[in-house]
C-alpha cells in the first residue's frame, strides 16, 4: 500500500467547494479516502457551472465559518474524523480591510474560524491520531499593502499552526500547514485578469508559471500522510520561489 493512500480515511475539507479546497478535496477522493467539504453556498447544487468547482463525489454542506454558533451547530459529516484541512478564505479589496466591516469579517472567517474549527474536531481527531493542515498564505511572511487584515490573519494562520501544533501533539493530533503562493482561483482575479500586474507577478516567480490547486494538494497530501509522521507545526511554503 502506499502512503499517498487514503483508503477508508475520512476527510473534511473546509472551503473545498472551490480553488485549492477544492483541488485538495479531489486530491484526496482520487486516493480513496471518503471527502466531504463545506462551502458557503447552500447546497451542492448551487455551485453548478461555477468555474473552479466541481462537487461530483464529494459530500457538502453549507456552513458559515464567520459565526462560530454555526460552526458549533452543523452536523458532524462522519462517525469520526481522520483529516481536516482548513482552506477557508476571503479578501476585501479597494482598501477596505482598513475599515471595521472588512477587517472584522476577513479576520473572523480567515483565523477565528480556524481555532473554532480546530476545538470542534480536536477529539475526534485525537481518538483517530489524525492530522490537521491549515492553508495559509506567503502574505502571512511579508507586508500586504493593501490587505492589512489578509495578511495578518495569514501571519495568526502560521502562528496558530506552530501553537496547536506544540499543544496537541501529545495528544495524538499533528497540526502543519502549507502557504500557497500565487494560485489561479476567484481570490486572485485582481492580478491574474490584469495583464500588466499578471506580468509582474510572473517575473517575480522562479518557476515562471501560476501555482495550481493541484499544486497546493501535494503539499497537503505529504503532510495528511505516514511520509509526515514526524512533521509537526511546520508551515510547508509552497510558492515556486515568489517569496525568494
């Protein structure tokens, strides 16, 4: 068997109804394991012929990770858990994370939720010796001049990482995380559909190309795996040198 083989593992991904959620979800259904992801929408249907999404031998539900009574209420998605992996994420652009209304919302649903999310599995994952992947950001290693409140929610994300990482080890959870850096999903459309801004980013990657879901779902397949036994609170960059 090989360890890349998640045969009979149970695995929620949150925020895997699209972009790297989503590519993370089928990286695992395609090794076997049984998916379910939670989005923002209020059915599977609603995500029909939306780019970036494909929902097709996943289980959903619609979940508001910005409230954690919600995140309290929904219903557990199996009779245990073996991985969680938190991909949740939004931005508000224009300069608006300057503001209450944007910082408070990026904050509650890119951190907040993370802690909340965490807390609700922790026993779960603990009678399993599970493991839990939090998908950060390189924003969260550097300045964002613009998105005050993406980055340092990014940064508290890695933060969070290394501290449930050290205090629940002993109890059987491994917490690691991987910090993507440019990928082509909904959040980045202000720099992939601008040509000139597009052009930059590219110059400024080693690798020369736009990182993919597919991408990201390597490093959170390493790190969910038996190859990672003894990877604990690291955040793995996964950037093709953006942050060089």
């Amino acid at each position: 068997m090989s360890d890349l083989d998640f045969s009979n593992k149970r695995v929620l991904v949150v925020g895997g109804s699209s972009g790297i959620g989503n590519g993370v979800a089928h990286a695992f259904r395609t090794r076997g394991a049984e998916v379910c992801v939670w989005g923002t929408k209020p059915s599977a249907a609603d995500y029909a012929g939306q780019a970036g999404s494909d929902l097709t031998g996943l289980s959903y539900a619609g979940v508001d990770v910005g409230d954690p009574d919600a995140i309290d209420a929904a219903p557990a998605p199996f009779d245990g858990l073996d991985v969680l992996v938190l991909c949740q994420g939004i931005v508000v652009y224009s300069r608006g994370e300057f503001e209450r209304p944007g910082w408070d919302k990026v904050m509650a649903v890119n951190l907040d939720s993370l802690m909340h999310i965490c807390r609700r599995f922790k026993p779960a994952l603990s009678e399993a010796r599970g493991a839990i992947i939090i998908v950060s950001s390189i924003a969260g290693l550097k300045a964002n001049k613009g998105n005050p409140a993406y980055a340092a929610s990014k940064a508290g994300a890695i933060s969070l990482t290394r501290t449930l990482g050290q205090a629940w080890a002993p109890d059987g959870v491994r917490v690691n995380g991987v910090a993507p850096g440019l990928v082509d999903t909904k959040l980045t459309k202000v720099t992939t559909d601008n040509p000139k801004r597009l052009a930059a980013s590219l110059g400024a990657i080693p690798s020369g190309r736009l990182g993919t879901p597919d991408d990201m779902a390597g490093g959170v397949l390493f790190l969910a795996s038996p190859l990672a036994a003894y990877v604990n609170g690291h955040t793995l960059v996964v950037d093709g040198g953006l942050s060089l």
